[in-house]
C-alpha cells in the first residue's frame, strides 16, 4: 500500500526540469505526499523533492526531526520564497547526489508561500535547519542542484573522483 519510491541520481535529466505546478487536491496527491515520507524516512533524508522521485511536480517534503526536537514531517506543495535574510553556511548533502558533501552558502532564514496537501494557502518565515532544508528542495524544483552552488574547484574535485558525471 505505502510503497516506497525509487530515487534518481544525478545525471537523470528530470533534475534539471523546472517542474510543473500542483492544481489537483485530491487523494491522489495525499498518496504521493505518503509515499515521499516513507521513501524519504528509509532513504535517511531530511528532505525529498517530487523530481527526485520522477515528478515533475512542485511539491517537496521535509522532516528534520532527527536534528531537531519536536518537527514532524511536512509537505509544501507550490512553495515560493517571497522574502530571505542574513547568510549562512553548513555541509548538505543530497539523496541524488550520493558521497558528495559540501559547505553552501544560503539565507539564514526565509519567508515561504506554500499550500499544504489540502491546498489551503500558508506564509511561514522558517530559520536555521528548516530554512535550510526547504531553499535546497525548492531549488530541486527549479531545476537547481547544490552542487551549483559550491565552488567550480571543488565540484571539478568530485568530477575527477567519479562522484560528479561530467555532464552534471
Ligand atoms: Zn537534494
């Protein structure tokens, strides 16, 4: 029933798609946002975006429960960065982009318009971890990879390890 999905890596061209936004709230779509949670759990993510679940689709889910007290899992459907502040730096890593870890610079907090899985629509100004998580899964939905956003140095690095298809 709550089947697990399977995860593309990079180099799967949908990770490079600006997805598509979500006008059905129905059933359906409360079965995918399941099956995102539970792949998400066993994969040992944090976050997990529709397209590296190959759907095209701008929907994204995150759960920081193992870093902080007190989170459940969350699902953002359309979600819009409509305002961010300060900078910050920490090590992320990516379900797709597997043994590749690196620092990335990013807003410290973030003013997010979304609609959860009934469509109904939230503002939420997230900081720390959850900022975090949900700018590195929005970016998923635009297309963007965090390794973009590191140094060409160090993603040339990985390239030269194999970690990094050359075509990225
Ligand atoms: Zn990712």
């Amino acid at each position: 029933m709550n089947s697990t999905m399977k995860i593309r890596y990079i180099g799967d061209p949908i990770l490079r798609k600006k997805a598509e936004p979500i006008t059905e709230f129905d059933q359906k779509l409360k079965h995918t946002v399941e099956q995102m949670v539970t792949t998400m759990h066993l994969e040992d993510g944090i976050g997990l975006a529709a397209p590296q679940v190959g759907l095209s689709k701008r929907l994204l889910v995150v759960d920081i429960s193992p870093i902080v007290k007190n989170e459940k899992p969350q699902a953002c459907i359309n979600p819009e960065i409509l305002d961010s502040e300060g900078e910050c730096v920490e090590e992320e890593g990516c379900l797709s982009i597997p043994d590749v870890m690196e620092m990335v610079v990013r807003p410290e907090s973030v003013t997010v318009a979304y609609q959860n899985v009934e469509g109904e629509k939230k503002v939420e100004k997230l900081s720390g971890w959850k900022a975090r998580v949900v700018q590195h899964e929005i970016d998923h939905l635009n297309g963007i990879l965090f390794i973009d956003r590191i140094s060409p140095l160090k993603r040339q690095m990985h390239i030269n390890k194999g970690r990094i298809p050359a075509t990225y």
